[in-house]
C-alpha cells in the first residue's frame, strides 16, 4: 500500500463527459486529500496526469489487457464506473474481485436488467428477464438477448467478489430487489461536487448583466438533449403553455438547435456541451430555476448543481430527484401533467423562486459537499479492503502477473483517440506519422522522380 493508506484506481469509459460522477473528479478530489488515485479510460480529453488511456492492440482483450497492467497490478482497490460503456468484458469480474478489492458504482439500472438502462413499468428484472417488451428503449437492440443479457450479468456478479455503490434511495431499491445483485454488499453515498466552484452569485443581477441578460428576466436553465429520458418534451410543452408579459430568458446546455421553435417567443443562449465547471457555474448563478422533467433518473448531478448554486430545481415524481431536491420543502417534483402549471406559478411568484432558492442552498451544503463525499468513499474503500479475501492461488496469480508485467503499457496527456494509436498527414515534402504519441517524419518521394 502507498504511505497514504492505500493506492486507488478508477476504470471508466471517460474522463470529461460526465466528470463529477465518472471516476475523474473523484480521483482529483482523493489525491487532494493525500490519497493516490489514478484514472483508467476508454477515452481521454483532460491534460491530467493520473488519467491513463489504456493501449490495446486490435487482437487484445480490453479487460485481460486491464489486469495484466501495472495500474491494475499495483492498486489496493479498483473502482469500476459505466463500464458497460466500454469494452469491458464482465465475464473477467470472478477472478478481478478475487485478486482486488472491488466496487462498482451504479449509475443507472443496467446491471440489474437484461437491456435495459431504465425498465419503467417492466417489473421482470425482479424475476428473470425473458421475452423483453422494451427492445426500443436504450440501449435499443433489434434482436431479444434479455434472458442471455440477465443469466451472464447474474452469473458474472454472483460469482463475484463485488460491492456496489448507488448515489440514492431510488437505486437502492431497485438494487435491493435485483437478484442478479442478491447477498451482495450495497453502499450508498450520494454524490459531492466542489462547492467552492458551483456557488450562489453574491449579486444575482451582475451574473446576468455578465451573460448580457437583463436583471429583471426570468431566466429558466435545463439541458436541452435528444435523450429520451431527459424530458425535453415535458419542458417544450411547458413553454408552449407559458403566459406571461415578463422577460423569460433560456440557457440551454448540451445540443444546439433544439429550442427553434420558441426563437420568437423567448431570448435563447445555447451553449452546447461545456466541459468548464467554471463556465457552467456560471451559468448557474444567472438562472432562476432549473427544469430537470427526467422521466428517469438514477440521481441527477445538475440538480445538485443547480441547488449548490443556490438555484430551486423543478422536476417531475417518480425518479431520484424528489428526494435528491428535498421536494416540496426545496425542489418542485410534481406529475407530468401539473409541470407547465408549477412553472407558470413560480414566474408569477419571484419571492418564492427566492425562498427555495435559499433553502436548496442549505440543504446542498449540508449533503452534497465535497468534502463528505471523499470521506464516505474512503470509508467505503477501507471497508471493502478489510473484508476482501484472498485466496493462495490468486495472491501466487498476482505475484506471476506482476513478475511479468510490461513496464510500459499505456499513455498519458493524449486526446484523442488517434493522437496514441495512429495518425499521419502531409506537411510540406515531409510525411508525418504519429504512433502511440511518437512522431516520425519521412520524406515523401518525388512520384516523377526515376
């Protein structure tokens, strides 16, 4: 173990994309707090120096390449987030778990379903999942693999040495129903973000004026996306039944070109997908209310976001987020059909935007900081770490691999896909080729020449 207590390493798709819950930001935070953490992702656009992508030759297995690495060798625990995301093979967790410690965070309900990320009204999961009446749902599939998908998920997790993690009380239902999750350890820990980033504005007016709003708008703030669970929908028809003579201004994060249609009914700003917590905190403190209407949702980090920036969340019954946002004492959860009547009801009423705006503040503080985050992990890391047990075949398995392991098996401080596999492009007379991130320079022959 490092002089620290204990070496981490997190596995994931990702480093960027969905950095506050994928293992990236939480290995800052550990590192913070004089505990190694290292990143391993499938895909890699930070310039952080703990965070690896992995090089796996075309004939290579991504999770035998995994295990036989230095990152994995030398880490008392090992992390694993959205995983189903990458070319992880879960069919290799019996013998991971049995030669680390391992957790896994449930972001969603994929490992409790044959397909499925969500199974809205399905309660098959609860049983076996056969004959599956949601093959267009994500992760749609045109063929029923559902029993196949749910026997290979539960044989690989029940033959596991695996503890999970789930954000809120929704999973953790979910979870504890799931037999493919049966006798199996479960930890739950909400998510913590950098409050000192995602904070109230100290004048609400001079956040505006720095985005070119005016003061006295009302300015509503949401993702606008094509994903089907997010609840687009739900907003769009909300704004169509919108009255009022009052400014109403939009921010929209992620996907451009999504709001046409209100183009001459309100002032629009679309920003696209911002990878600068420090630009989407921003954000944040010139908005008023944030519309979250998922129609599922496993935890919702921008609502933790939002209330951190002391801003009242509005979303709908039936996912996390009614108790994420501590509905009706701090966030607005309400039915599909009453979400365009709260919305109108709230523009009306500023004193109440502002009082649930200071008590979303508060009860951010008290559960989502940073600091609670990173010490309920590390509990969490020493728990699984003290009751994993290690049999005689896989400490000598460990020893071997390690015996034989390459010294140089990954990379650093690469972008993009082919900045570390392969590139080339012309320059000039010269032909430059960059393999695995080293550049060589050749001279292009004179095809006229002899």
């Amino acid at each position: 173990m490092s002089v620290f207590g204990f070496k981490c390493l997190q596995i994931g798709n990702a480093d960027l994309v969905g950095n506050k819950f994928n293992g990236h930001n939480l290995s800052i935070y550990l590192q913070e707090y004089n505990i190694e953490s290292k990143h391993l992702v499938s895909k890699k656009l930070s310039k952080a120096q703990n965070t690896y992508v992995l090089r796996v030759k075309k004939a290579e297995n991504y999770t035998d390449a995994i295990i036989k690495d230095r990152l994995f060798l030398e880490a008392d625990i090992v992390h694993l987030h959205l995983i189903h995301c990458t070319e992880f093979n879960i069919n290799y967790l019996p013998i991971l778990t049995r030669l680390k410690p391992t957790v896994i965070t449930l972001h969603e309900p994929f490992f409790t379903t044959g397909h499925c990320l969500y199974a809205f009204n399905c309660d098959k999961w609860k049983k076996f999942c056969f004959d599956c009446p949601n093959l267009d749902i994500p992760l749609k599939t045109g063929f029923d693999y559902s029993s196949y998908d749910f026997l290979t998920k539960k044989l690989a997790i029940q033959n596991s040495n695996i503890s999970a993690i789930v954000a809120s009380d929704y999973m953790e239902n979910i979870v504890n129903k799931s037999p493919i999750w049966y006798g199996k350890k479960i930890y739950k820990l909400p998510f913590g973000i950098n409050q000192d980033v995602f904070k109230p504005a100290s004048n609400k007016a001079l956040a505006k004026k720095r985005l070119r709003i005016d003061e006295d708008s009302i300015v509503l703030m949401f993702r606008a996306t094509k994903n089907e669970f997010k609840g687009l929908d739900y907003i769009k028809r909300a704004l169509h039944g919108l009255k009022t003579d009052k400014k109403i201004v939009i921010l929209a994060v992620e996907k451009k070109g999504l709001l046409k249609e209100f183009k001459h009914k309100f002032k629009i700003k679309e920003y696209g997908w911002i990878y600068d917590d420090e630009k989407l905190a921003e954000l944040y403190r010139a908005a008023d209310l944030f519309l979250m209407p998922s129609k599922q949702e496993a935890f919702g980090m921008m609502s933790i976001e939002a209330m951190s920036s002391g801003v009242p969340v509005v979303s709908i019954k039936g996912t996390s987020l009614e108790n994420i946002t501590n509905s009706p004492e701090c966030g607005f959860s309400v039915e599909p059909e009453q979400f365009c009547e709260t919305l109108q009801k709230l523009i009306n009423n500023p004193a109440l935007i502002k009082e649930k705006a200071r008590l979303s503040l508060d009860y951010a503080r008290q559960h989502y900081g940073k600091k609670s985050y990173v010490k309920g992990m590390v509990e969490i890391y020493k728990d699984v770490i003290r009751n994993h047990s290690q049999t005689e075949e896989a400490k000598l398995t460990l020893e071997q691999l390690k015996k034989y392991a390459p010294k140089n098996t990954r990379t650093i401080n690469s972008t993009r896909k082919r900045d570390f596999i392969y590139s080339r492009k012309n320059i000039g007379n010269q032909a430059v080729t960059t393999i695995f991130g080293i550049k060589f320079k050749t001279k292009i022959k004179d095809k006229g020449a002899g």
